[in-house]
C-alpha cells in the first residue's frame, strides 16, 4: 500500500523537469532506468525527482522482480484542476473588464 501525500503538489509541478516526467509516466509505466535515457541528468537527480513527485502522490511505483517502474497518477491533478476551476470566474471577470477599458480608452 503506498502511503498518503506529503509533499506540496504546487511545489512538486513547479519544477520543469518534474512536469516533464509528469507527461512521459502519462504515455506508459517506465523503470528508473527507461526514465535515465531520456534526460541529461544523473540517474540519482532523476531518483530524488520521481521520489517528490511519489510524495506528492502524482505517481504511482511497482517493483517489478528488481526494478522500480513509475506511473502518472493523474487523480490529484484532476483534484488540482477543479480547485483551479473556481477561480476562473475571476479570470474572466478581470479579462472582461480589462477588454471594457482598452475598448473605451482606444476610441
């Protein structure tokens, strides 16, 4: 059973390399050493980034005989959205208003 988040979701996709073995997990299941090829970075820097985002609860690990693999859990992403979903009504609002402004001030 793994355990629960304990890592700051915000903080955990802030990182672009994080984001982007985000969306490499979301193709398919990989081990640490599948993930190794597809960045310029050491095999431990990848380890320590795939640990945040398991603490974070983003990914999900097997052990597969010897090795680890990573999948996307893509459930508190999903959870992410519908938060930021409710601040969009302000987005609009704003941009509504914003496009009311430069409409009157360029006549």
């Amino acid at each position: 059973m793994e355990k629960p988040s304990t890592q700051d979701i915000f903080q955990s996709i802030s990182d672009p390399t994080r984001r982007s073995l985000l969306k490499l997990l979301a193709e398919k299941e990989l081990s640490i050493t599948d993930i190794v090829e597809f960045y310029p970075i050491s095999r431990t820097a990848v380890n320590k980034h795939l640990h945040i985002l398991f603490d974070a609860g983003l990914v999900h690990r097997q052990k597969v005989g010897r090795e680890t693999r990573y999948m996307l859990n893509s459930e508190p992403l999903i959870e992410l959205k519908d938060w930021l979903r409710f601040f969009e009504q302000y987005w609009d609002k704003n941009l509504l208003a914003l496009k009311e402004y430069v409409e009157k001030h360029n006549d």
